[in-house]
C-alpha cells in the first residue's frame, strides 16, 4: 500500500437506473458512471430469483444420479 498522504476527495456516482449518490474517493475524475447500484441490484431490491437456482440443482442430481 502506498504510504503518505493520500489525498481523496468527494465525487458523484452515477448509475444507470438514474440514482446518484456522493461518495469519497482517491479517483481523479469528479463523476464516476457505474452499472449497478443498492438502488437497483436484486439482492438489495429483494428481486432476486431463487427458484431458478433451486431448479438448477436438482437438474445437475438427475444429469448426475445422485438421490437424496
């Protein structure tokens, strides 16, 4: 890790479902565009979907033979 001073700064997230949020950073850019957020990622927003991987394996115990 670097040692000194390390100089950060406040800067803008942007995402694309269009929240913004203020944030420090040691990024030289003001604004910092992200493609996903808590706003709108599925384990954050309770979207997310289980019941596929649920499905998923009991398919790889049928491709495999292995019971319960």
């Amino acid at each position: 890790m670097k040692k000194g001073n390390i100089e950060q700064k406040e800067v803008t997230f942007k995402c694309l479902c269009g929240n913004t949020f203020k944030a420090m950073s040691t990024s030289k850019e003001d604004e910092i565009h992200v493609e996903i957020c808590s706003q709108c990622h599925p384990f954050y927003t309770g979207k997310q979907g289980t019941a596929t991987l649920t499905g998923n394996v009991e398919k790889f115990k049928q491709k495999y033979g292995m019971k319960n």
